[in-house]
C-alpha cells in the first residue's frame, strides 16, 4: 500500500520563484524531495502558505505529489519572522487535512513548519521527521541584532527536537550544534545531506557557456550566486577581488547572480545597492557585474562559464550552491563553516578558507588564476565527488529510508542505526 506523506514547508514554496530574500535552498530541497518520493510511490503533498490570492488551493505538480496553498494570513509576501502569529491558523487547517487524508507521516522543514507537526502529531499520533535547514541559536550567535527572528524561536526549537521522532541534519556540523545547543539524542540524528539533480546541472563546454551568455572568451571570470542577503558574503569576495587586482595585479571579472529582479535594481534589492557601493569604494566597480535573478534552467551555463565559484558566506546550514558548481566542473572556493566544509573537499575539489577574510581570498584567487593546472585536476574530482554522494536520487532514496524505519515503530532503532552509520 502507498504511504502518503506530507511536507510541511510553511514559507518555503515549491511555486516560488527563486532567487528571493526568503526563497532558496530550502525550496529547492522541499521541491527536489517531494518529486522525487512522488517517483519512489509515495502519494506526497506539500503544505505551504497561500502568498497569492491567485493560487487554487491544491496545485498538482506532477504523478503523486501536490502543492497544498494553506490559508493562514493574508494571501501576499510575508517575511518568515513575522509568520509565527499565523501558525495556529495554519496548523488547524493542516489538522483538518490530516483528519480527512490520514498521512503516515509528516516531514517538516524550519522550525514553524516543525511546531506544526509537533501539534498535530500530539492530536492525531503521526510521527514525524524534521529538518530544520537552520537554528535559531546558530543564527543568533552570527547575526546577533540582524537576526528578527522572536526569542521565542529557541524553545520552539527546544520541544521540536524533543518531540521529534528523527532529526534530518544536512551536515556533521548541523549535528552537532543540534546535540551542544539543543542537548538533541543522537541517537534521534541522522545525517542526510541536500543534493543536486544531475538533469539540471552539468558540465557544459565553457566556450559554449559564454557565448551562450554574451561573456568573452579570453576573461578571467568568478562567479557567485544565490539570494541578495549580507550573511552570504558577497562583500568579501568584492573586497578578494580588489586584493587580487591591488596586490597581485591579475585582472578578473565577478559575475554576482541573484536578487529580487531579473534586472539588478538596488530599489528592489537594497543589498545590490550596499555592495555596489563597495565596489566603487573598491575602485573595481568596472570589474564587478550585478546581473540580476536568472531562472533555474540558465544556472548551469553561469556556472560552467566561470573559472571558479566563491562562496564564502558566515554560516551556511547547507549551502547547495557550491554542490551545483561542482556538479558543473567548477571548482569552489568556500568558507569553511557548516554545509560547505562538508561538501567541498579542501585541495581536492576546492579550497576551504575562513570566513570574512579578503586578503585570503584574493591569495586563493592568484593561486588558481597563476596555475591553471589545479582548477584542470579539481574540475574532475568535482564533479566525481558530487555525482557519487549528493544527487537528489540518492539523496532522497535515503529519506524514505528513513521514513520507513519512523513508520515501523519495531524495526525504527536498528533501521535508524544502520543510516546514521552510512551517512555520517
């Protein structure tokens, strides 16, 4: 018999367009697994907010998997720290659903869609899965007063982890802020990381790629994308940049894709503006190329058509950027925190540098910019690393195992057991 399964993902939309101040990685993971346990058999809905008065209530999206618009608030954008008050709402009517549709299992993602399911598994007894793709606590200690998010937050996360029947961590540091700031039961952890989908994302020849995007051929280009926000370091790659210009004199473009636009309008995105401003501060800013929001499926030429890709944010729960360029034969330079340290292998896919630190960067940069040769030896490892460990596919075939073993209360602790060893 086909288990139903519902994703709970109160903000994160797989309708969303990406790119957003509060549409990424997480959309992408909810999209990227449900269409994927929906091709295992699993009859799987997804529970989101109604931001558009214009969606139906229930959106099809393909065999076995639906996107369910819940209405809890107005139907428009609503920053997710200021979704809480709207959870009770959201709450009864995912309840109400649960009563007519009985799912075998929930799996929340944030810590909103995670009281959720801790409310309903405490009426209705369905056990559920989270993954958090960001803590509170961890969020706090980098962000400090930038951080909006209610206090409230970190004992909301306290129960999650309390009552949660398994813990998806995306990442062995994930883990372990979970079990030092949250005393979670690893036992109850189970390290299972995001993933790419090799049917997006893959190497393209770079002649092709840049012509394909109008770029030239004979330039040095590093890329960095994903959403608009300060937390994503994009100040210190414009300041690497400046260090690889001013101190070792080797001339080279960054490309800087995202925001709230096709077009990179600082009135629609605000944090365009603030780096804008460092560029031209930087003396750079000729050498500094805002191109705005691209859809999806021109990602992977972006990607292919740089040199290198740099993501060097403060923290990053996951981060599946760096796993995309990869996935593409574009080595990473990253920040070693969180996700990034896990997936980028240093010296062999990639370099792993400190956060915060342009003069380090801009080194890294001379490096792979004067000896070609690494970025040829890493373009091959980076893609075999990826394809191995971090497609969708296998990523999610894991989920369900997972999700079997919740659902067989006898058989859970070994079945449990057995992932947590493969996977961490």
């Amino acid at each position: 018999m086909q288990k139903r399964i519902a994703l709970i993902s109160e903000h994160a939309s797989p309708l969303a367009v990406l790119g957003g101040v509060d549409s990424g990685g997480q959309n992408v993971y909810v999209t990227q697994v449900a269409r994927h346990l929906a091709a295992q058999g699993y009859q799987t809905d997804v529970f989101t907010r109604r931001d558009d008065a214009e969606l139906p209530e229930v959106v099809p999206c393909s065999h076995n998997f639906r996107v369910i618009n819940v209405p809890a608030g107005p139907p428009t954008f609503i920053h997710k720290e200021e979704l809480l008050q709207h959870m009770p709402a959201f709450t009864s009517f995912v309840e109400e659903q649960c009563r007519r549709n009985r799912y075998d299992l929930l799996h929340a993602n944030f810590f909103m869609s995670g009281l959720v399911a801790a409310d309903v598994k405490k009426r209705l007894n369905i056990p559920f899965v989270i993954t958090f793709h960001a803590l509170g606590r961890v969020r706090r200690l980098h962000q400090g007063t930038d951080d909006h998010f209610a206090d409230e937050r970190f004992d909301i996360e306290a129960r999650i982890v309390a009552e949660a029947d398994q813990i998806i961590a995306e990442c062995p540091q994930d883990e372990e802020d979970l079990i030092q700031l949250y005393q979670a039961d690893p036992h109850k952890i189970t390290i299972i990381p995001a993933g790419f989908d090799p049917d997006e994302f893959e190497p393209l020849d770079k002649t092709l790629a840049r012509n394909a995007l109008g770029l030239p051929l004979n330039e040095r280009l590093i890329l960095q994308l994903g959403r608009m926000v300060p937390r994503k370091g994009v100040a210190t790659v414009i300041r690497g940049l400046s260090w690889l210009h001013r101190r070792h004199h080797i001339p080279a473009r960054l490309l800087v894709v995202g925001g709230e636009s096709e077009w990179p309008d600082p009135a629609l995105t605000p944090e365009i503006g603030r780096l804008q401003a460092i560029a031209d501060e930087e003396g750079i800013s000729d050498y500094v190329t805002f191109v705005g929001r691209r859809k999806r499926e021109l990602l992977k030429y972006y990607y292919s058509a740089a040199d290198v890709f740099v993501s060097v944010p403060w923290y990053e729960p996951f981060g599946m950027t760096p796993v995309e360029a990869m996935a593409c034969a574009t080595p990473v330079i990253g920040a070693a925190v969180g996700g990034i340290k896990f997936t980028v292998k240093d010296s062999e896919t990639g370099f792993l540098i400190p956060p915060k630190n342009h003069q380090i960067l801009g080194e890294y940069l001379a490096l792979v910019f004067r000896k070609p040769e690494i970025l040829n030896r890493m373009r091959e490892q980076a893609v075999s690393r990826v394809n191995q460990e971090f497609t969708w596919p296998v990523v999610t075939k894991t989920i369900a195992r997972l999700y079997e073993a919740v659902c067989a209360p006898v058989a859970a602790q070994p079945q449990a057991a057995a992932l947590r060893a493969q996977n961490g």
